[in-house]
C-alpha cells in the first residue's frame, strides 16, 4: 500500500483527521470565554476560580464550587441534607413538578436549590447559604426557605456571622402562596439575627432576580456583589413596556445598582474570601470592643477614682447616692 492510500485510508475513517485518543484527550481541556471568546486552559481557569484570564468575565460557578473558593479545608459541616421538596399543590403544566423535581435532582445531583452549612472562613466560623442556578434555576422554595432559615437560626444561636450567595430567578411558582411565604420567614430569621448583634452579608451574584431581589438578597449589613452580575426584581422588557421608556444599557448591572446605592461593595470572585474574612474579622473585633467598654455608670466611678488620686486620695462610693467616704 502507498503512502497515499494510507492516508486516504486514515481519513475516511476519521474524516476530521483526528484519532479518537486525541479527541478524548482535547474534551474539557480548554474552555471558552461566553464574553471575549478567548479559548483558555480549563485547569488554569479553574486556578484562578472561573474568572477569564484575558477580560475578566465571571463564568458560572456552582454550588460545590462555591463551598470549596469560601470555607478553609476540611471546616465543612453540611446542614438539613435531608429536607425534601413535596408537591403540595399537584402542580401540572406539561409536566407534573413531582417529574420536574426528580429531573432536576438527576442532573444537579442536589435535593434542591441550595446548600447550607457551618464552617470556617479564614479561621472565622461562619454559616454559609450558597444557592444552586442548576436545580430549576435557583428557584426559591419551601425546602430553600427551610434550609436557608434553619442555618440562619443556628448561627444566631452560636453568634456566627451569616453568608448568603445568591444565585436565583426568584420565587418557585410551582409551590404559589407557599413559596412566597419564605420571603417573609427568611426576613423574620434575619431580623432576629441582627437583633442579636450578629453580621450577615449577602453576595449577589448572576443572576440575582424576582423574590429573592425583594427579601434576603437585600437586607444585609454589607451588600456584595459579583462583577457585571444581573441583579433585579422584574425583567427588563418588563418594566420598559411599563414605563414606555428606553432604559440605560447598564441597567440591572451589579455597577448600576452600586451607583444608585443599593450595593455596598463589587468584589472580584478571586478577592471574595478574603474580603469576606476581613469583615467578619473586623465585626467580631467591634463587637468584642462594645462588650468590653465600661458601662456610663462604671466610667464616672473611674472618672472619680481618677480625680481622688490626683488629689491625693483614696476615693470609694458607696452605694447610696452622693455618698462618697474620702481617706487621707
């Protein structure tokens, strides 16, 4: 056989010009940027934790994924796996939610839309909520509501600071009333945290929409968002039909929200576990501050101490009022 009809050979069995180890071989070795379309080495992608080398872009990261950029090694305690979303309502459009639920799980590998758990950051013991775009895209129901309002229970019990990443399209409207009813449940639970001293920081990330957008994502202390993350209630289209006027090409953005003073801070995925930590490091330090500074009452009996030794003497107050015993 000739050269050429060895190649003529080769090439009708693999008309690419390629053999199958090469292929095998070329699958997710490289992957592409959606915004510059700049092709990257996926291990150096992951490195610097999805974020595009060349122009910055934030590619999609999950749940797992998220876990393993924010909690320290080996600090991870998961809780509530076993809560499960139900049918309630018998829900049927196509398909029943009881099939669409199912599916979902199948190709998440999640029970639902968000995990949660206790772990470190930094050193700092944090609870973390990290919400899932995979499972029906991050859709807020009974068992995210649950899940979600649990973890922030424990950490007001234990006097953690409370991490929220938000990914989500809002509300699950296959659980109607029910899935509404956790904006109000979750808030209440937040509300409760705060009111004990204790920090709690949302991170929008894309997409951050609908009820989600209308409770959680917005009470933080100190609102973080993710690089050009889509943040909103209603859909664009949605409200120019409304007000019937052009809106401006930003609108939505993380950068438009954080000139209009709804998002306290835009930080880079690559610096998020780090700024997280300082804040947490820096609440846990006033906190300690305020515990720790005399009362009104305690500073004046130290203020007296001061000025009887000035004078020269030993000053002490007793507990009656105005009364005041003074020793040479």
């Amino acid at each position: 056989m000739s050269l050429f009809d060895w190649f003529a050979n080769r090439r009708k069995s693999d008309p690419a010009g390629h053999s199958g180890q090469e292929r095998e071989i070329a699958d997710g070795l490289w992957t592409k940027c959606e915004a510059c379309g700049v092709l990257a080495y996926t291990k150096d992608l992951q490195a610097n934790q999805m974020v595009c080398l060349d122009c910055g872009h934030h590619m999609r990261v999950y749940s797992d994924e998220r876990i393993q950029q924010l909690i320290d090694p080996g600090t991870w305690v998961a809780l509530d796996r076993d809560v499960r979303p139900v049918d309630p309502l018998g829900f049927f459009d196509r398909k029943s939610y009881s099939d669409r639920i199912v599916e979902a799980q199948t190709k998440s590998g999640l029970i639902d839309a968000v995990q949660t758990g206790l772990g470190d950051l930094e050193g700092q013991p944090i609870a973390l909520g990290v919400m899932d775009f995979r499972f029906m895209g991050g859709s807020m129901g009974s068992v995210v509501g649950e899940k979600l309002t649990r973890a922030i229970e424990r950490a007001t019990a234990e006097r953690r600071a409370m991490v929220i990443v938000c990914a989500s399209g809002g509300a699950r409207m296959q659980e109607g009333m029910l899935s509404l009813m956790q904006m109000a449940k979750i808030s209440g639970a937040l509300e409760q945290h705060r009111e004990a001293g204790c920090l709690y920081i949302p991170v929008l990330t894309h997409p951050t929409t609908g009820g989600v957008t209308a409770s959680f994502a917005m009470l933080g202390d100190i609102i973080i968002a993710e690089p050009k993350a889509l943040i909103g209630f209603a859909g664009r289209r949605v409200i120019e039909q409304t007000l019937r006027e052009k809106l401006p090409d930003n609108f939505q953005t993380a950068e438009y929200l954080q000139q209009n003073g709804f998002v306290d801070a835009i930080v880079p995925r690559t610096q998020l576990k780090s700024t997280l930590a300082r804040l947490v490091r820096l609440h846990h330090a006033s906190r300690r501050a305020v515990s720790t500074a005399p009362t009104n009452g305690a500073r004046r009996r130290d203020e007296g101490m001061l000025d009887g030794q000035r004078d020269g003497l030993h000053v002490e107050r007793s507990i009656a009022p105005g009364s005041i015993a003074a020793q040479p």
